[in-house]
C-alpha cells in the first residue's frame, strides 16, 4: 500500500523549524545541569565530596535509593 501525504489545508499553521543555534546553548545548559544532579545524587558525601557535613546527603537521600546508588 502506499501512502500518500496531502498538502495541508488553505489556512493551516505550521510551525517553523528551530535552527541549531537557537538549540544549543539551552542543550548545552541542559547537559551540564544533568552532570551536575548526577554528581550530587551519585558522588556527593563521599570521596570526591565538595561540600563538608551531612546536608547534601540528607537532601538526596531518597533520590539515591530511586535510582540505584548506595549511600550506607
């Protein structure tokens, strides 16, 4: 069978593409705020631990659990 596609309809909207550069730094943002969570739900608290104290540990607790991370 084949299909065919209809031209859209006199008066329909469509949406114009997003260029790249519009894309990427927000993909940029994105990517490096997800390596930043990962950081703090996975590896905070332990060797590699920026911050001194409980706090961080407390505040991703659960977090750790959902996703699969010891924590104690």
């Amino acid at each position: 069978m084949a299909q065919t596609i209809a031209p859209p309809a006199v008066g329909a909207v469509t949406p114009a593409p997003i260029p790249l550069k519009a894309i990427a730094p927000w993909a940029l943002f994105t990517g490096v705020l997800m390596l930043v969570l990962l950081y703090f739900i996975g590896a905070e608290q332990g060797a590699t631990s920026l911050l001194s104290g409980t706090d961080v540990h407390e505040w991703v607790h659960d977090g750790r659990h959902l996703l699969g991370f010891p924590c104690h």
